[in-house]
C-alpha cells in the first residue's frame, strides 16, 4: 500500500493506492483536518519501530510519503495493525 500526503493552498490531502489488499480498489483522497494529521504523525513514529521479519505467512509492504520524506517497511510480524486504524481515521465516511 502508499499513502502519500501532499499539501495545497494551505490544505494537507492524502492519497491512497492499494495492490493486492482486501482494501484494494480504486485510489482514494482526503483532505485532513488537525486530528487527522495529528494521528497520520503518530502512525508515522510508530511504523518506523516496527520489526522487520517475523513468522507470519503474510508479508505487508507499507510506503508513507510526505514532503519527500519517505519510510517504508515490510512487516511479517502480524503484530501491528496501524496503517488499518489509520485508513479508517482518514477514509471513513
């Protein structure tokens, strides 16, 4: 998955693809508000202490971008479920 933020006019929007998730479909965008970035920030220093390897059967690629400041990981631990609470925060309706 990548999710990319980008700013505009003043206003913070993220982006968001999939390949080969239960997510998948089509990309979508949001605009965030100040919570929204507040947590996006959160998940970002979380991501980067997540161990990777493991001995899940289920390999996760995480790509997160942001004024060209990237951090990507692969994560085979099945132990860290953020990006999910992320997408929910950022896309629900």
């Amino acid at each position: 998955m990548s999710l990319s933020l980008f700013r505009e006019n003043g206003i913070i929007s993220a982006q968001f693809a999939s390949k080969g998730s239960n997510v998948g479909g089509a990309p979508k965008s949001s605009s965030l508000n100040s919570k929204q970035y507040a947590y996006y920030q959160q998940i970002v220093r979380e991501l980067k202490k997540v161990k990777e390897g493991g001995g899940c059967t289920s390999k996760y690629f995480y790509r997160l971008e942001e004024k060209g400041m990237v951090v990507e990981k692969v994560d085979g631990n099945c132990e860290w479920f953020g990006i999910e609470k992320l997408l929910l925060e950022l896309f629900s309706e």
